[in-house]
DNA sequence: CATCGTATAGACAGACTTGTCTGTTCGGTG
DNA sequence: CACCGAACAGACAAGTCTGTCTATACGATG
C-alpha cells in the first residue's frame, strides 16, 4: 500500500532541519527557502506538508515538548529521593551548555518573537511551561506535598521552576555555568530547609 | 549657533518611537519604514543619526539601560533594610506588569533575536545584567557583606537576582503576576534564614 | 543676500520574503 | 503496461526589507 518511507520521510526531514535553524537562529532570522535547501526538499513538497511557516514553528515546538518531557521522565524516574530527582533536572541543561553555541530555552526565545499573547506559537510556550511546573510537582517534590500546607507546596514548587527557567535565562546570557550551579544550590539547600534541617 | 532643536529632534523622536516599537514588536519583526513614518522622521534623516537599524537598536539599549538603573536607584535609594529595597526592586517589575500588553524584558528579548554571542547587541546586554546584578550586590543585600563568608555572599546575590529574572519571564509566558510574587516571598525568605530566623 | 547645515519627501536599487504554480520524475499498485 | 500519489526542480508573483540617492525647503549665521 504505502513504500517505506512515504509520507513521513521529507516531512520528518523538514521538522529536523527546522528544528537546527529556529532554535540556533531565531524564527525570523531563519527563512523557508534555508529550510528547503538544508532539508534537500521542495517547495512545493513543503507547503504540502506545512500549510505556513508558522505551522512548521508549531509543529516543532510539539515535537521538541514531546522530546524533552520524555528525556526529563527518563532521567529523573531513575531517582527516588526529591534532592537527586532535582539534581538530574537540572542535569538537562548542563549538558546542553556544554555544547557549541548554547542559546538557551527554546520555547522562551520563540515566544520572545511573537509579541501577541493570542499566538498559537505563544499557547504551545505556555502549554510547555504549564506542563514542566506540573511535573515538579507529580514528580520531583511530590514528597513535599504533605508535609506542607498546600499554599506552601504550591509556593515551593513554583520558586523551584522560577529558579530553573532564570538559571536558563542568565547562562544564555553570560554563556557560563554558574548561574545553573547557583540556581542547583539554592534549590537543594530550600528543601533542606524546609525539611527543618540547619543550613 | 544652534536652534533651540537641531539635531536632537528627529534623533530623540527616532529613538522614542523605536524604543515602543522594539520592545512591543521585537527587532525582527519592526521595520525601518514603520519607524521613520512613526515617528515622522524622513528616511534620509534617520540615516543621517544611525548607520544602519542595528545601531539603532543599541542607542536604544543604552537610553533603556540607563534609564532603568536610574529608576531602581531611586527606588531603592528610599528605603534602608535589605528587605524594603528588594520590595523596591521588585515594584519596577508590577507596575510594568499593570500596564497593557507586558512583553517582560526588552533586554532578554532582544537577545534572544541574536544567535551570535559576539553581536554588539548581546554585548549591550550582558553589560546591563551585569550592572542590574552589581547594583543588588552593592545597594540591595550590601548588608549582608560582612555577615557571611564571601563566597556565600555572591551566591545570595546571584540567587536573589536569578530569581528576579526568572519572575520576569514567567510573568510574561503567563501574563500573571503570581510569578514575581513568588519570587518576591522567596526572596525574602532566603533573607530571613539567611538571618538565622526560624520561618 | 548668500551660504551652510539639517530637515523634508520620496523614488529607487537590489536583495530577500512567503507562498503559488507548472511541469517532470519516480516507485508502487491495479 | 497504465495509472496515481508523492516528491522533485525551479520559475514566478507580490510584497517586504535595508539602505542610497536626488531634489527641495527652511532657518540661522557669515
């Protein structure tokens, strides 16, 4: 019925191709006509697939959520205690930093370029970020839940998050590690903390 | 010799009319045509003040930038204990919120939109982060210099000052103020422990 | 009055943008 | 073999972009 690769195969090599370009260049800075010649596909083959350029900036943006919530679960499903499970969050961006040309969050970045707040693009960033500070609560400090008043955990979770996208923020714009090692610390040294330990 | 508006009119209008622009659209997305028929300025004219629309967006940076740090001076500059000035520091941060369409930090934005780590605009930026988080080291937490070791110190000021940028991002992914709150009580806890109070 | 600096308006060049369209090639299926 | 869907190459439209240019007007100073 269907060859091995029919349908899938240049629609996947755009949203790869994509995916390099809007995240290393920016969404505007980045054309379709660099993107079709990169992914060696035609223009026609590419509005067959994508209706706009910004559908392919959704579509990527659903496929790297899809990416990074996973690799998140793998790495902190591997630890039971909240202090290791936040410690291999954090292990995301280390090694990310430790590339070439890091530039930070991507869906931060992507929705620093579309201003209006009703933007489909803009609805996937907060979707993403709603589903992050979700997870932190399931399933980093999820222990913590009851041992505080549900104001508290709220408030603990969203100071943890606040602290992890900031360390983002400012590593993309000092290009060093401190900022992560800085927001790690803090992190740790709130929960002991908060399990009344002196610090 | 000079009228009373010779050559800083159309310069001032220039860059006025940019600095709504920029930080509303984003430089990509902002046109030299929009700003010179925004701000009444004919083409030649504006050519005449920038060489070219980068520049622009680096005058543009520096009157934001000084702008700022003379605003939080002021601010804080009113207010004695460690804990009313960061209240102070983060006011800046609530009235922008109040006003319409919040778009978080021009500088953090504009970043975003160049990929090089050499740009002159990057550079504009890391100097301002730089100066926002020596002013919290010098006029914010200052007192509490003495009182810790001096390398737990630089890491209050960087943990209190990630924060900051943290919140700010997250007030504009999701157009709420429940960020820079957070933020804001976390801050002044850290303080208060950092006192030895039990909290 | 003549001149000079700064402003104006707007045509223009040349490159680039997204998106459409025509026509060809190719591989699997009836 | 004939057909059909999907991918290909690439011209094209229509508009945008930055930046340059010519020509003109105005106000102050020599």
């Amino acid at each position: 019925m269907m060859t091995t690769s029919p349908i899938s195969r240049p629609r996947e090599r755009i949203i790869e191709t994509a995916s390099r370009l809007f995240f290393r260049q920016g969404y505007c800075s980045t054309g379709i006509n660099q993107i079709i010649s990169e992914s060696g596909v035609a223009k026609a083959s590419f509005y067959a697939h994508f209706p706009s350029k910004e559908d392919l900036a959704i579509a990527w943006l659903r496929q790297r959520e899809e990416n990074w919530m996973q690799q998140l679960s793998e790495r902190v499903g591997q630890h039971l205690s909240a202090d290791k499970r936040i410690v291999a969050m954090y292990s995301m961006w280390y090694d990310q930093l430790r590339e070439e040309g890091y530039r930070g969050c991507g869906f931060i970045n992507m929705a620093g370029e579309f201003s209006s707040e009703e933007s489909p693009v803009r609805a996937c960033v907060r979707d993403h970020k709603n589903r992050v500070r979700q997870f932190v609560a399931d399933h980093v400090l999820d222990q913590y839940r009851d041992t505080m008043t549900s104001g508290g955990f709220d408030e603990l979770v969203d100071v943890v998050y606040s602290l992890f996208d900031g360390a983002i923020v400012q590593a993309q714009n000092f290009m060093q590690e401190w900022p992560v090692e800085v927001a790690l610390k803090a992190s740790l040294n709130m929960l002991s903390h908060e399990r009344g330990e002196a610090s």
